[in-house]
C-alpha cells in the first residue's frame, strides 16, 4: 500500500499536475485571443469524458476539468464538435453570415481573425516555455559545471533497466570498466554507449571504501543525433550524482534568463525539427516518439531525480521539485506546441492549412465533403501516432513485451 501511494505521488500527480498545466495553457492561448477579437465561446475544457468540476462564468463560458486529463479544448458557440471540425450549420446567405459574424460566431469570422485564434495555441505553448526556461535559469543559475569530467558517481538507478537488475547503488563510484580506469563521467557515458548489448564489468566503489565489481549488460535503444540521424546505443539506466561542492554555478540576471529561456526553447523546436526530418527520410527511427505513458514515466523520474538531489528539509524538496517539473513542463510545452503545427486536420496546423488553403482561393473555403473526409484521414493518422507511441512506450518500459 505504501509503494502504491509513493508511486501515485512521484509518478501519476506530477504526470496529471504537468499536464494539465500544459493543456491550460495551450487552451488558453486560444480562449484568450478568441475574447479578444469578440469570438463567442461555449466551453473550456481542461481533459476529456465525464465532468468532475465545471461552472459557468459571468461571459456564459462554462469552464470543466475532465475525467481523462489527456488533452483539452475550446468549443466555440457555433462549434459542431469539440474539435472544431466545421459549424453546426452551414450559413450561405450575406446577410445571415454577416449577423453570425456580428454574433462571434466563430465559422463567420473573417480568415484573419480564426486564423489569429487557431494560432494563438501553439504561439502560447512556446511564450510560456521561454518564461518557464527564464524562471528555472533566473532561480537556478547557469550551471557551467564540466560533467565529463565530474566523478562517475551514480546518483539515481532507473528502476526496470540494467542498472537497477544487477543491484548497482546510488553513491557508488565507477572506477573502471572491464579494468580500465575512467576520466570521468563522460567516459562512463562513452563506453556504455558504444558497448550495446555487450556484458561489461564495472569496478564499484561505495562510500565506506568497499570495491566490489558487477556484470552488467546495456541494454540496446535508438537514438537521434544532432543530425536526425538514427543510432543504437548502449543504456544502463543511471544518472549521475553530483556533490554541491563539485557544482559551479554562475548568477543570471533577469534579461540573460529570458535569452536563456528563448534559447532553449527554440533548441528542442529545431531538434525535433531535424529529427522529424529523419524520420522522413529514413535516417531516424520512431522508436523514439512517445505517448502518454512515455510522460507518465519521465515526470516520475523528473521528480525522483529532483528529490535525490534536493536537501533534507521539506522546503528544499518542494522547491527541488517544483523548479525541475517547470522546466518538464517548459520541455513539453514546446513538444505540445510542435506537434500542434504539423499540417494534421484536426490539429491546429491542419486548421491553418485549410486556411491557407482558402486564402489561396480567393476566400473560397473548400467543400464541406473535402474537409469532412480530410478531418477523417486526420482523425486516422492521430490514432495511428498514438497506438505507435504507445506501443513504443510499453516497449521501453517492459522491454520482454517486444
């Protein structure tokens, strides 16, 4: 019983909190700019199916969380659906598209103004990424320590993966590997990279000074390069421990962070950017791409590496914890709002591209049974990426089910 309320607090609230976090402010983006330009909302919804909390706002928007906290969304007045595949009627004549304009119908609106709306989703999702980068830099420094050459301590062991069936420990020291004395971490990482599926023996030494050594086996994984370029790596499933003394941090200033922040928002944009590239291309594998439990499982080792690290009173812990899922929450942020902008219907960029579509035709959308089988075959292709993702992610967690 205590391990099932350990895991619910390290791994399905932060999942849940993170989440959620993200959807609201994606949702956001588009309920916000929506008001601006005078567009009549029906719901925001924070998560899908049955309503756990809902009210109805002053506006007449009624504001629900959801049973299931996969998603989110904001229905427009005229709004067929939740995901604003097309209106509830199709109006023709001028002057009744001119009063459901003048209502805030969202279909009558003017091309720039559900363009602005559809867009403001993604255009959030990043804003708040380089804000929550900013804060995380602003709060922790810059961190200009040398890992490489820090010693290969083990700070945390990833429970399911090698490290953790061959017994290794947190704080042990690698010494050496089949023999051969390390330089330093970085070494550590070089030689289980390059050692796939091979046994390796590594030296251990623990805090007391007692040497013992271990037979362990990397396990064999895909990864992409900086190039987008698939390879097979070696993975043991440890983090390294680090002492506060061993850590240089440097000051940054209010202004520096938000560089900072920008940065590294548009970092993880143009990786995943070239990665996707890959994968068209043939260079990269999916393997990769991960769903929902994919994210359960990294904000759980988000929190437990945070609280590994963290000092010993509760103010520290919570503190440690906080700043790391902000900057989960700012890596998934920028995910979310990628993804968004792929040329998908029925995800915003699928949206745009109709748009676009329009503009190009002098204004004319195109016909309703074009846009229905178009939403259709993108309704196919989101559940076709998220069966992958999770089977990708059942394959990574339980690697025998492969």
């Amino acid at each position: 019983m205590l391990d099932v309320l350990q895991n619910l607090l390290t791994y399905v609230v932060p999942f849940v909190v993170v989440l959620s976090v993200v959807v609201f402010v994606h949702e956001f983006g588009h309920f916000q700019v929506a008001r601006w330009r005078g567009v009549a909302i029906d719901t925001f919804s924070i998560g899908f199916g049955r309503t756990l909390l809902g009210w109805r706002d002053k506006q007449g928007v009624q504001w629900k969380i959801g049973a299931l906290p996969l998603g989110g969304y904001v229905k427009f007045a005229d709004d067929a659906d939740a995901m604003s595949t097309g209106p509830r009627e199709r109006i023709e004549d001028p002057q009744a598209l001119a009063e459901a304009r003048r209502q805030g119908l969202f279909h009558a609106q003017p091309l720039s103004t559900r363009s602005m709306v559809v867009a403001a989703g993604p255009l959030t999702n990043f804003i708040f990424a380089i804000l929550a980068f900013a804060a995380v830099a602003f709060a922790m420094g810059r961190d200009v320590t040398d890992y490489a050459a820090a010693t290969p301590r083990i700070g945390s062991v990833i429970a399911s993966m090698p490290a953790a069936d061959a017994g290794l420990k947190a704080g042990e020291i690698v010494r050496a590997v089949d023999g051969v004395p390390l330089r330093g971490w970085g070494a550590f990482q070089e030689r289980i990279a390059a050692s796939p599926g091979r046994t390796l023996t590594l030296t251990l030494e623990d805090a007391d000074g007692v040497v013992r050594t271990v037979a362990v086996t990397p396990r064999a994984m895909d990864r992409p390069t900086a190039e987008g370029v698939t390879v097979r790596v070696g993975a043991l499933g440890v983090q390294l421990g680090i002492l506060d003394n061993e850590r240089i941090i440097e000051a940054v200033g209010l202004i520096e962070a938000l560089g900072a922040g920008a940065g590294n928002t548009w970092a993880i944009i143009a990786r995943t950017g070239t990665y996707l590239g890959g994968i068209f291309s043939g260079q990269s594998s999916g393997r990769d791409i991960a769903g929902p439990l994919g994210i359960l499982n990294a904000s759980g080792q988000v929190t437990t590496i945070a609280l590994d690290g963290a000092g010993p009173g509760l103010g520290d812990r919570i503190g440690s914890v906080a700043l790391a899922l902000l900057g989960w929450a700012a890596m998934l942020s920028v995910a979310v709002g990628f993804a968004n902008l792929l040329p998908i219907p029925i995800l915003d960029g699928g949206h745009l591209l109709f748009y676009a579509i329009e503009a190009l035709r002098g204004g004319k959308p195109l016909p309703p049974i074009a846009q229905d089988w178009a939403f259709r075959a993108g309704l196919a292709v989101m559940a076709s990426l998220f069966l992958f993702a999770t089977w990708n992610d059942i394959a990574r967690l339980f690697p025998g089910a492969q």
